[in-house]
C-alpha cells in the first residue's frame, strides 16, 4: 500500500476540496453570477391602471385591439379559404 503520506492527503482533500467549493461559489455572488439590467426599468414596464376611467381606457384599448386582430384573422381565413377554392377548380 502506499503508507500514512496518502491518506493524510486524501484526508486533506476530502476536507479541503468542498470547503474551497463553498468558498469559490459563496464569495462576491453580486458580481460573478448576476446579469446586469435583468429586470426592466419603472418606465418600461405595464403601468397598472388604478382609477375608474384609466381602467375604462385601458379596458377599450384592449378590445380594440382584439378587435383589430380578429379582423385580420378572418381576412386571412378568408384569402385562405379563396385560395383552397381556386386550389379544387
């Protein structure tokens, strides 16, 4: 076998290699391991409507929004449904 020398080394190890883990992975976690502007500045987010008539503002921009885009899925439903029927003729 290899005698004492190595198993105070493996010891040392055992001891030493998890302890310089945390080390590594606890020390300055701010710097190393962030993501500079991850999360979006005040004025670049939804600003959530609180008062009666901004809510009604609010309400009516969405509908019409999901007005428009229902609009324009019909009118592609439709050129699609005239482009199968000239496809059969």
């Amino acid at each position: 076998m290899a005698g004492p020398n190595l198993e105070v080394f493996k010891f040392g190890m055992y001891i030493l290699f998890p302890i310089g883990v945390m080390y590594y992975f606890g020390t300055n976690l701010d710097n190393r391991f962030s993501v500079p502007d991850f999360w979006p500045k005040e004025g670049q987010t939804h600003k959530i409507p609180f008062e009666r008539e901004e809510i009604k503002k609010e309400l009516e921009r969405i509908k019409a929004k999901n007005l428009e885009a229902k609009r324009a899925r019909e009118a592609d439903q439709r050129r699609l449904a005239e482009m199968m029927k000239e496809r059969k003729e």
